[in-house]
C-alpha cells in the first residue's frame, strides 16, 4: 500500500497542524491569563482589606491616644494621692484634737467656777 501525498497537500496538512498548535497555545495562554487575573484580584482585594485595617487600627490607636492625653489632663484634677489624703486628715484631727481640748478646758473651768461659788 501506498500513501501519495501531494506537496500542496502536505504543505495545507503543515499550516493545519501549526495552526492547530498556535491555537492550542492561545487558548493554554488565555487561561493562564484569566488565572493570573483571578490571583492578581483577590491579592488585590486582600491588600485593599490589610490597608482597610491598618487605617481602622490607626485611627484606634489615635483614639487611645487621644483618651489617655485626656485621662492625664483630668487625673491631677480628680486624685488625691495617699500621702496628700493623709496629710489632710492629720490636720483635720489636729484641728479636732485642738477643739476637743478648748472644748474639754471650758468645761473644767466651769466646772471650777461652778465648785468655788457653791462652797
């Protein structure tokens, strides 16, 4: 048996398979392309969400900031440390202590004149 092949004919089957391979590459391109498009996007909507974020945490961080700036402002307002409370209370009880002693001195003064005025 024998095959006879005419030169335009194998010259057609040559474009035809070349063809056939150029197209098989475009479309194996094509899809690498649409792969590479889906990873770019969803690394992109990823790297969109990350910044998203970093900008939210900023902003609570500025609010933290801005919180203890504030709780630093209005903490010598409202403390009072242990050692100035007790200094207060100390004399206060001085104070107390003074009175209690004037009060107790009248007291035995009438007390006296009270006893000299009846003898």
């Amino acid at each position: 048996m024998n095959i006879e092949i005419q030169f335009w004919q194998l010259v057609l089957l040559l474009i035809t398979f070349f063809g056939a391979c150029a197209g098989a590459g475009k479309f194996l391109l094509s899809q690498m392309q649409s792969h590479l498009d889906t990873r770019f996007q969803s690394v992109g909507s990823r790297l969109d969400k990350i910044e998203e974020v970093g900008r939210e945490e900023a902003n609570q961080w500025q609010r933290v900031e801005r919180e203890l700036m504030s709780l630093k402002a209005d903490l010598p307002l409202q403390y009072v440390r242990r050692e100035d409370y007790i200094r207060g209370q100390s004399v206060i009880e001085a104070k107390l202590d003074g009175l209690a002693m004037k009060i107790e001195n009248t007291q035995l003064r009438n007390l006296m004149k009270g006893d000299g005025h009846a003898h």
